[in-house]
C-alpha cells in the first residue's frame, strides 16, 4: 500500500488535496476492498470511487455509532 501519510508541517494549499490523500488510502485499504465486494455491490451500485468512498464512510460510522 502506498504511503499516504501528510506530514504535520506540510502546508497544504486546500482540502481537495487531503480528500485525495484520503480517498487513495482508503480505496487501497482491505476493509474498502471487502465492503465493495459485499455490501458495496448492493448500497452504492453504478456510482464512481468518491462516491462510493462517501458511502462507506457513512455506513462505517453508522456501524461504529449504533
């Protein structure tokens, strides 16, 4: 996996580069890769990456606040 680490000194100039940042490391993460396969398939069908992305985030933080 790649490193997506900003370090904490590192200006940066908008939050679209940290979304970015983000949405690489978790399309790249295992958890991502199983939602997609399962529960990706069904809850996001024929939405592109950010928005399947925005979907998993919700439904873990369901999952975590339930």
């Amino acid at each position: 996996m790649q490193n997506s680490t900003i370090p904490a000194n590192a200006p940066l100039e908008n939050d679209s580069e940290i979304w970015a940042s983000l949405k690489s490391a978790i399309a790249a993460s295992s958890g991502f890769k199983r939602w997609q396969q399962f529960d990706g398939q069904v809850i996001c069908q024929g939405k592109n990456l950010d928005q399947q992305i925005r979907c998993y985030l919700s439904e873990t933080l369901n999952t975590l606040a339930y």
